[in-house]
C-alpha cells in the first residue's frame, strides 16, 4: 500500500493509515454510554431493526454464530439464547472498551456459558475457514477502513450455506425524509452527544460516517464483489437503515 493513501474518517480526509486508531479514540469514548445514546438517539427504534435482524439470522440450536464489530452485544445476547447450549456465539470488535461492557452485559444476562468475546479486526479475522453459520455485523461495517477486506475475510469463516447479515445506517429513499434526517443529524445528534456523554464530536462523526457509506445498490454490489450469492436488502425506516443479506455457497 502507498503510504500516502488516504480515506474518510468522516467528511475529513484522513491517512488510511490513522483511521482505525481514530475510529478506536471515538468508540473508547463513546463505550460508557453507548447503549443509552443508542436507545435515546434512534428513540428505540434500534431495538426494532436488530428484532428484525435475527428475524433473518435463521439461527437455531447447535449453530455458531458470530457477532462481529459486537460492541456491548445487543444481538450476542439475544443470538445466545437461539443457539442453546450446543451451540456458542463469538462477539468479537477490535475496541477493548466496547468489548469491556459487552463482556459484563454477557455475563449479567446469564450468557457466560455459550457465549466468548474476542478483539479482532474485521480485516483479518483470526478463526478458522467454514467456522460460522451466521455472521452479523450491525452498524459496525461503515466504522471499517478496507470494508472488501473485511468482506472476503467474513466470506472465508462463513460456513457454506451460511449467510451474512449487514445492518448498517444507508440513504433515505425519500427526499423529505432525508432533509429532516439530515437536520436532526447535524443538530440534534451532536448536541445530544454533549448533554449525556460529554462528547460532541464523537456523534458528529456518527452523522458525517453515516454520510460517506455506501448505498443500499453500492454495498450489495461489494458484496457480491466479495464473492457472496444471493445478496438482497431490507430498506428499514425508509432506508434510514438497510439490512442486507448474502449467502456463502
Ligand atoms: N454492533 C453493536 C450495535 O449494533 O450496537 C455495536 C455497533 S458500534 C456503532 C460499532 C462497533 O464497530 C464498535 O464497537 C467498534 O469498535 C467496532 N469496529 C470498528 N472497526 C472495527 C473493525 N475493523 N473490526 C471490528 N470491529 C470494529
């Protein structure tokens, strides 16, 4: 790789390099609240997109599943009790901080027995070829500097017939929604930010990342690209989030 290649931490041009170190400074920050700004930014909705989201997992006992880029491990929980005790389920993230709170939600939630944490980057994963039957990642894709690296590397754990699940914030598909999102984006979310978590910034790069990630058509294209059949998406809240699904054959 050049060494003076760059990308987007944000609307700001970064070294590609620097981003994951900036990417890890916001989510260390942001660890201590993240699940109360979570529920009071998207005003719970999330709750009903990640419901959605194991909808479509098709996990059943004995699977294994992975959550990656978990953070404090929203699906982790809800994927432990779909796998029972024959199965097991890896939330794994590169941030030790997020990992920190999803560990201890884990193990409080009475999940210690078929669940295990590990940090990772979704560039380069450290498990086995044909390891998972399913492998989420939920709004942590757009947070990734190579997102084709990360991609192929979840296509080689996948187990074949397993599938991927993207969650991720994408591109209204009206207009006037999008006008209103953007104002609340801009204004609201960094201001919110301040008042609870004592963090501006942080929920100014969440509205400015959400701004440079692939569109719905644009990210199954990479995924496709990745090598993944089947891949189809689930516009949510007016494409506000998209969920996208691709198979390994
Ligand atoms: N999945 C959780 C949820 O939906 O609540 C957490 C999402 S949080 C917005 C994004 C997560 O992606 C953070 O915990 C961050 O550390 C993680 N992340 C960012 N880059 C990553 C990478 N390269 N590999 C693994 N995790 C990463």
């Amino acid at each position: 790789m050049a060494d003076d290649k760059t990308t987007h931490f944000g609307f700001q041009e970064v070294p590609w390099q620097d981003k994951a170190s900036r990417v890890a400074g916001v989510f260390r920050s942001v660890a201590p609240k993240y699940d109360l700004m979570n529920d009071l930014m998207s005003m719970g909705i999330h709750r009903a997109w990640k419901r959605f989201t194991l909808e479509l997992a098709g996990v059943r006992p004995g699977h294994r599943v992975l959550d990656l880029a978990g953070g404090t491990g929203d699906l982790a929980m809800k994927f432990s009790r779909l796998v029972g005790d024959t199965g097991e389920v890896v939330l794994a993230d590169i941030n030790e901080a997020m990992l920190g709170v999803g560990r201890d939600r884990l193990f409080d939630a009475g999940c210690a027995h078929n669940t295990r944490v590990a940090q990772v980057n979704a560039e380069a994963l450290p498990f086995a070829d044909n390891s998972f039957n399913c492998i989420t990642i939920a709004f942590g894709l757009r947070n990734v500097t190579d997102k084709d690296k990360a991609l192929k590397s979840m296509l080689r754990v996948l187990k074949p017939g397993g599938r991927l699940l993207v969650l991720e914030f994408s591109k209204p598909i009206h207009k006037p929604l999008s006008k209103l999102y953007d104002i609340y984006s801009f204004n609201v979310l960094p201001r919110l930010g301040k008042a609870i978590a004592d963090d501006a910034e942080s929920y100014q790069y969440l509205a400015e990342s959400i701004r440079m990630h692939p569109d719905q058509q644009t990210l199954k294209g990479m995924m496709e690209a990745a090598g993944f059949a089947r891949c189809d998406y689930f516009n949510m809240t007016g494409g506000i989030v998209a969920l996208h699904r691709g198979f390994k054959v």
